[in-house]
C-alpha cells in the first residue's frame, strides 16, 4: 500500500473497524489504527485481551471477521522465543528460505546485531540474548516495511533486555520500518515508542503521542506522568511515593 499523509512517513499499517472473536468472546471489538514508516508504535494490554491477535492479524496469520486491514507486503515478526532451527548454524537461520546471494546481507545483519562473530555457531551454543539477536538478524536480513515484536525482551534477563532495547530502537531508527512493540512493561514502552496505546475491552483504552525527548529519562517526571497514565488505564495503582 502507499500514500503519504501530512506526518511524513507512508502509511504502513491501516486497521479500520477491526472485529475478530473466538466462539462466543469478542477479542478486539472496533480497533482502527494507522502507522507510517519510521514511526514506533507499542501496544500494552492486560493477559488475553488480544495483543497477539492483533499482531497475528498484521502478520496475515489470522483472517478478520469484520473490517479492514491493509499492510505493506514484507513484515516480518519476532517473538518472546528465538524459534531458531536447532540443526542449522546461525547464517543459516539468518537467511532461511532466502536465495544464496543473500548470505552477504546475511553477514551485515549480523554485524548490525553484535554476531558477526557467530555465524558458523549452532543454535543451542548461544545464549538467551544472543539467540534473540539472531532472530532480530532473521528479520532484519528481510528489509521490513513492517516489524512485529510480540514481546521480544519479555524472556530475558533485566540487563540484557535494557541492553537489547536499546539495540532495537538504534536499528528501528536506522532503518525505519513501522513497528508494533507489544509488551507488558509501561517502561520499555516509554523507553522506546513514538506512540503507546492499551487494549482493553477489544478496543483501545488509550492511544497517545510520547512527547518525550530521546534518550528517555525514566526518572523524568513527565515520564512519571505518562507511567502513571498507561497503569491507571491498564487498572494498575501506581505505588504510593515514599
Ligand atoms: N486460535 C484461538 N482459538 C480460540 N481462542 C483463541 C485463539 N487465539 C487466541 N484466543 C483467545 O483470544 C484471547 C486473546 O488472546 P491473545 O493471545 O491475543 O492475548 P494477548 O493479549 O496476546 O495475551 P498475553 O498478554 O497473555 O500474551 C484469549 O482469551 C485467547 O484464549
Ligand atoms: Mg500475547
């Protein structure tokens, strides 16, 4: 799809009047959303209330019952797991189901992630982190118009998920695909997203531009601000100041 609106980037996402139930629960009941190219875009929400759904919809793995859903053609996702295939080395896994030609961008994705020196490894040799590269490699080998992330830190360890949020948002600035974060942490959200939205109740609670300079500051208190904004909208309390 193209078209280019007044905020700059084509229009890479556009979702309007989504409706999709399982049986007799309604999942996402009237969900509009529209991402540009460069703009990053994470989505909080309470357990089973649709996150994945949604993405699964993105990704073309899940028909609709109702509305419209129109998505660049290459979007890739990266899950919670690596998912590598154990019996393939690491360039290998990179480029699976690419053409030979593509190991040389093959390599590059993998120096753009930290494993240039990883390419011959074998899968269950690498650690969480490492592992979760590989795949951040996998989906950047194919060039993105749109990039899912469905919880892609949530496995890892607290400085490895603060070190791989970082690399993330460098190679989303660098390469600007559309990007749908969908995460459970308000702070990675506010640490990374151009805009945040919380679906609750098949549709979207809260959906607001983070007007917040980069590098966020978490300790900031307009950070705080929007922090205690997205708990109350996902029926957190924010705790009590000391
Ligand atoms: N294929 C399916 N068949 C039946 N029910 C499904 C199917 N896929 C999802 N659901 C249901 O739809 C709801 C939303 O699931 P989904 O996985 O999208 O939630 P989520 O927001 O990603 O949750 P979590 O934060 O726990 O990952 C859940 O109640 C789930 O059980
Ligand atoms: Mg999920």
């Amino acid at each position: 799809m193209s078209g280019t609106g007044a905020a700059g980037g084509e229009v890479a996402v556009q979702i309007t009047g989504l409706r999709k139930a399982f049986g007799p629960k309604t999942v996402l009941d009237g969900v509009d959303l529209e991402i540009r190219r460069g703009e990053f875009f994470a989505l909080l929400g309470p357990s089973g209330t649709g996150k994945t759904t949604l993405l699964r919809i993105l990704a073309g793995l899940e028909r609709p019952d109702a509305g419209t859903v129109l998505a660049a053609r290459r979007r890739t996702t990266v899950y919670q797991e690596p998912r590598l295939v154990q019996a393939r080395r690491v360039l290998a896994n990179v480029t699976l189901g690419l053409p030979r030609s593509s190991r040389g961008a093959g390599r590059r994705a993998l120096a753009e992630v930290g494993l240039e020196r990883h390419e011959r490894a074998w899968p269950a040799t690498l650690s969480g982190g490492e592992a979760q590269r590989a795949a951040l490699a996998r989906a950047l080998v194919r060039d993105p118009q749109v990039l899912l992330l469905d919880e892609p830190f949530a496995a890892l360890d607290a400085l490895t998920r603060l070190q791989m949020q970082d690399l993330v948002g460098e190679l989303c600035a660098r390469h600007r695909p559309a990007v749908v974060l969908v995460t459970h942490d308000v702070d990675e959200a506010l640490r990374l997203a151009d805009r945040v939205a919380v679906l609750r109740d098949g549709v979207f609670a809260a959906d607001r531009v983070i007007d917040l300079p980069r590098p966020r500051d978490r300790d900031d208190p307009a950070t705080a601000r929007y922090r205690r904004s997205f708990l109350s909208h996902l029926g957190v309390a924010a705790a009590a100041p000391h």
